[in-house]
C-alpha cells in the first residue's frame, strides 16, 4: 500500500514518489465517486509482458449515478526504440541513445480517467496526469524527463456556475503557483479538445498540458498534486447537483448526440488513444475504457436557435472564459 | 435525368458514363430499400465551392425496417496540389504535373452507402464504387485514371446461408469477366476491413478493390456495372428474410456493440473517412452518414463461449471462404 508519506519524500526518486501519487489518487477518486452511485468499482490488473510494467483499470457500469466510468493507472518502462527517440529529440534535445542501437530506457506512469453519468444534466469529465522519464542506458540516470495531463469537463447542457467552478478550482490550484498557469493551460486545453471536422470543442475545457519541465520535477510534482487535488471538490459537487435532475426523452437523445461526438474526438483525433491502438500489446479495452456505453448520430442534426441544446453549441464554438 | 443507354454510350468519355451509372444506382437502390419500408428517403443536395462539383446525399432514418441508412454520390473535380500528386506518383508514374505549379486537374466521382437495419438478425451492409482521373493541364487529355470499390455484409448474427448468399451474388457477377476477380477481391476485403487493434474483421466481408486499370476501362466500367448489379439481389432478399425475425433486449444489445465496432473501424482506420474530414470544405454530413443511429460500449465484454454471439466472432477471428 502507497501513503501519503512517500509522494512528499523529496530523498525518493521523482518517478516513485509520482507513482505513489497516482495510486492514492485513484483510490481517494474512485472512493469519492462511488460515493455518488449505489454500485462500486470493478478492478482489472494487467501486466505489460513480462517484464515491462503494467496497470491497475477500475471500472464502474450501469451504476444508478454512472452510466460507465474508468479509472485507470498504468506504470510502464521499456526500451524505445530509434524511430521513437528521433522524433522526441524534437523537443528533447538532451536525450542520449545507446551506442549499440540507439535506442533510450523509458519509464511512464499515468492516472487518466473518463466519467459519464447518466443524467444528461450532469457533465462528463475526464483528468489525466502523467510523468515520462528516459535514462541513459549506460550510467542509468535520469536523462530527459516531463509531466503532462490536464482535466476537464464535458456537458450536454450548458450550466455556467458548473463551467466556472470547474475552471475556478483548477484555477486556484495551479495560481499558488504559478498565475501564468492557468491562463495558459486553459488556452491550451481549448486547442487540443478541438474537433476539427465539426468546428466544435469537445466541451467547456478545462487545463491541459504536456512536455512541461521548466521547474523542477520536485516542485512539478507539488503543482500536478494540487491540480490533482482539484478535481475531487471540481466534479463530484457538480454530479451531486445534477444526477437528479428530471429529463426528457429528447434530452436525452440530445446528451447521446454529445457522446457521438466525444467519440469522434477520442477515436479520429486524440493522440493517446491513437497511440495507444497503434502500439503492440497494449491493453485496448484500458484505452477505449473512455468510450461511453452509448452514443448516437443523426444525419445533419441542428438544435433549433435559441434552444438549451444550441445554447450549448454557441460556447463550444466559440469558447469562453469563464474564470 | 440520366438514361440507362448513357451509361453503355461508348461514344462518350468513361466520366460521363460512370456519372450516369452512379446516378442510375442511386435511384435504384433507395427505390429498393425504401421498397422494404415504410418510411422513405431524404434528398439533400449540396455543392463543394461554387465550381468543383457537388453531391447528392439520400438519407433514411427512424424507419421501420431501417434505422439508418445513407446512399451518397459525389461528383467532384479540381486541382491536386503538388504534395498530393507527389503521393500518388508512387502508384500512378504518368502523372504530369504543371509546369506552372505542380499540380493536377481531377476528376473524381462515386456512390457510397451504409445501411443499418434496426433488426439485430438483420445485417448491415457497405457499398461503394468510384472512378477517379487526372487530366493533363496543358492538352486536357485524360492520364491517369482508375476505378475502386466492393461491398460487404457486417451481421451481428451469423446466418451462414446470408454470407453465401451475398458472396455468391458478387462473385457471378465478377468471374462473368474474369475468374480471377473474385478471390482476389474478397482477400483484399478481408484484409482491408480488419480492425487491427480487436484482432478482427468488421464483418463477413464481400469484395474491395482500388487502383484499378488492368484492363480498358469500357471493360472495368461493364465490371463494376455487373458488380454494382449485384448489390439488390445480394442484400434485399436478406433483409426481407430477417427484419421481422423476432428478438430479445440481449440481442439488441449485442447488435450496439458490434455497431461500436463498426464506428472503431470507420473513425480509425477507414481511410476514406480520414482523408474526407482532414478534407478542407468537405461535407461532414455526407461522410460521418455512415455511423449508425446507435452504438454502446461495455468494457471487456466477451460472449460465452459457444453462444451465438461467439459463433460470429470466431468468423471474424479466421475469415472463411463462402463460396
């Protein structure tokens, strides 16, 4: 069992001490959520071959409160190979390939999470926070080495007390840091839960970040724990508000249009999922855990101007900011 | 109006008759299908710009029989740019460019259909046949040109007696010219509608063929003529055979998951989708027509083994030879 103790024990390595943090979270999230709903979290271990590390998925479905939701962790290293080390020397520059094949030890570890409830008044959300670190494969030091992740939230209707407090706490939780953060993860944020082909957000974002290492991993660490932190008090007041919400049939057929296109999204456009499928052997039903339970699509479907439905469209093509 | 005496004019260029036939099909086609309903279909015509082309899109949705169902032509033309020619060269050596700016005049038209029953013991099927030219921007004679296309049945139920059926239509209609189409055809099917990351085939296949001009193409054009022939004799009787078998909420249920499946392998892995909605100023509508009305997701979700459900997968698993 992980504690509290080891993420805060800077004599640790960062990769332990992030490790840890991903398994607290997802027992303190998944206990919070639960909290919600009358059935609980099934959980899935599964290994990486033999040797390469593996993960934990927590899985909840056809809850009274979630339609399905995942909670997943995956600790996993390897080798990468030449092609792979080409294309992050883009970004990476200090990274050092072995002589003999050029390839570069790595080691990643995530917590990325997707939640749909049932009610279509209460939002999807999703939240990822991940460390990547490469190693020299002769004196196995730390090489190169970043944090990404972000959360953020998806609604079928627009409530804007819920967009603001889901941004305003993720706001504040970064701001003790940094006030250039927030301003500028929710920009970003915004860019990357862009669906092209429709000229629509995914929903009313959030903050999303990647290849972040201009501080210290030490206090990094501190910013992805207290984004992290965030989420709870972010997303589990909003479902308590909504989840009972009375609706109407064509609510609900509007909330499974949304969740067509949260899966263009994750299918067509997002890089983790695309990466994932393309990589051998990783665990597919952990990927596509982010896939709701239902979706629909209907042939050049238009809310009527004015409508709940369009309120909500006018935000996610044009966004908005709510902090 | 187009004449069926258009389509077998030798005296006119190969466009102009493959523009008919497609038109011919389009007509008759949804008179066939809406001929198995009780709800017709809906006309939408759009244009791309205002002088490359255009399409008609015929859409049924909600139907009795049908719960989806799409049958688009498009008729487009333009100018390559340089990168795109640059691809194509690979396959296509006497494509002559520009000398101005490197690009190429083309010519590209084609019918595509998707059609999803609401019946889980009836099955969905693919058509689509297109014929694609450059022309030379100096002289404006033809240089490259080529035909692609095939359709195939995607059950949720295996009815074995079905996937002959349907095989066996098209295959008569291909080894009337050449014997050697056929088995050629339905490997290139098996192989082209795989979905990798499932480690399995989107249905039970038919006929896929593309870059197409071994032969005249008055003779390829009388090929996919038969072929595209072949389609109301090979689905109809099918659907007229099992839209009223009856069913249980099991399953429609498990019909949703294979219509998951269907939209992993159209959003991430059919090229025709990806190259269409990367596409500037292409119509979405007429692309994404193809998802169904409705599809689920259920994490790592297995049928018992030897149960119907399973009986389909293991043809999906190892591709069978129907005819």
């Amino acid at each position: 069992m992980v504690t509290k103790e080891q993420i805060h024990d800077s004599s640790l390595p960062v990769r332990e001490r992030m490790e840890a943090l991903i398994r607290w979270k997802q027992q303190e999230i998944t206990s919070a959520l639960a909290a919600l709903d009358t059935v609980t979290f099934h959980t899935d271990k599964w290994t990486r071959g033999n040797t390469g590390g593996g993960g934990e998925s927590m899985v909840l479905q056809n809850g009274t409160t979630f339609e399905k939701g995942g909670v997943n962790i995956s600790i996993v290293h390897g080798k990468l190979p030449h092609e792979a080390v080409t294309r992050m020397k883009a970004d990476h520059s200090n990274l050092k390939e072995s002589a003999k094949d050029g390839s570069v030890d790595f080691f990643a570890c995530g917590l990325s999470m997707v939640i749909h409830p049932i009610n279509p008044h209460a939002p999807t959300t999703h939240a990822n926070y991940r460390y990547f670190e490469t190693t020299d494969p002769e004196t196995k030091e730390v090489q190169a080495w970043w944090f990404g992740g972000g959360a953020d939230l998806t609604p079928s209707y627009l409530y804007e007390e819920d967009a603001k407090h889901f941004h305003q706490q993720h706001k504040d939780a970064l701001d003790k840091f940094d006030k250039d953060l927030y301003p500028k993860w929710k920009k970003w944020c915004d860019e990357y839960f862009f669906i092209k082909h429709r000229g629509e957000t995914r929903g009313v974002g959030g903050i999303f970040f990647d290849d972040y290492d201009e501080k210290s991993p030490d206090e990094i660490l501190k910013i992805v724990e207290s984004a992290f932190d965030a989420f709870i008090p972010a997303y589990c007041p909003i479902i308590a508000k909504r989840k009972d919400t009375p609706y109407t049939p064509e609510q609900k057929q509007w909330q499974q249009i949304r969740r067509g296109r949260y899966v263009e999204f994750n299918l067509v456009l997002d890089r983790g999922t695309q990466f994932g499928l393309q990589t051998p052997g990783s665990r597919v039903e952990s990927i596509l855990m982010s896939l709701p339970a239902t979706a629909a699509w209907a042939y050049d479907h238009h809310p009527e101007k004015g409508s709940d439905e369009d309120k909500l469209l006018e935000v996610l093509k044009n966004p908005v900011e709510w902090v």
